[in-house]
C-alpha cells in the first residue's frame, strides 16, 4: 500500500522534535480532520475529542468575561412616605440622568463589542461588555421613577 502524505509528514520529522511539538502536530492534523495523521484510527479520534473539549472549554470560559454585575437599585425605600415635592423632584430628575448615563454606557459597550468581534473574532466578541447590567439598571430605575411619580402624585405636587 503506498503511503499516504500525511504519513509521510510524520514519519520526515527532524530527530530532535520534541514530544510537545509531536502532539501539537498530531493534534493540528487531527482537528483539520485528517484521519491518516494519527498512527490508529483510535488515536485520532480520541486527539480530537481532547481538541474539542479544550475548544468548548475556553468557549465556556471566556463566555462572561467581560459583564459586569448589575448594581442593586431599590424600588421602593422606607423613607418614601417622608419625602417632599422638592426632593422628590430632585430624585426624578437623578434617576433620568442615571438612566441617560446607563444608555451611554450601551452604546458605547455595542461599539467596542463590535470592535472586538472583529479584531477577536469569537472570543473578542465573547469576552465583551455587552450592556446587560446597564439594561437591568435601567428598568429599576424605570420602575422607581414610576414608583416616585405615583408618590408625587398622592401629595399633589
């Protein structure tokens, strides 16, 4: 049976190639789907289950990267039966420039996701700040502007 090209890559390789390069070739070989690059069938196979596994476990790992926890933003607060026309305005007007500043912080995470998903590819892309928190942020602030509007609205300001 003549030999095949991979077999023959294998077989040419320089004396002093160590045992780390032997398997990073083997593992190359076997991930392009070459079956002839493994000396059994098995080999492969088995080098390339390693290679996926390694595959999803660095997808799995660089998957939150870059997200940031949501910081927690109470609806509702003992105290808001004591407050005034003027604080609760004060508050309103805080909230929406926290929501603005939330909006900003999207943005600005989309362009540099996108950025990254070019210059990174798939992990550039993964390990990204893609704006939940600041989505979550948000709509607690939504609701607690609800919330202080119906109390402003029970003191007729």
């Amino acid at each position: 049976m003549p030999a095949r090209r991979t077999d023959l890559a294998i077989r040419s390789r320089p004396a002093n190639q160590n045992a780390q390069s032997r398997v990073a070739e083997l593992l190359s070989l076997a991930m392009m789907g070459v079956k002839g690059a493994c000396r059994s069938y098995n080999e492969g196979k088995t080098l390339m289950r390693h290679g996926y596994l390694a595959l999803m476990f660095v997808a799995a790992v660089t998957a939150c990267g870059g997200n940031r926890p949501a910081s927690p933003i109470a609806v509702m607060r003992p105290t808001d039966g004591q407050q005034t026309c003027d604080k609760i305005d004060d508050e309103i007007a805080a909230n929406e420039a926290a929501v603005n500043a939330r909006r900003a912080e999207i943005d600005q995470a989309q362009s540099a996701r996108t950025y990254n998903a070019l210059a990174g590819g798939l992990i550039g892309a993964a390990t990204s700040e893609d704006g939940s928190a600041a989505r979550v942020e948000i709509d607690a602030y939504t609701q607690r502007i609800a919330y202080v509007r119906g109390i402003s609205r029970k003191l007729k300001c």
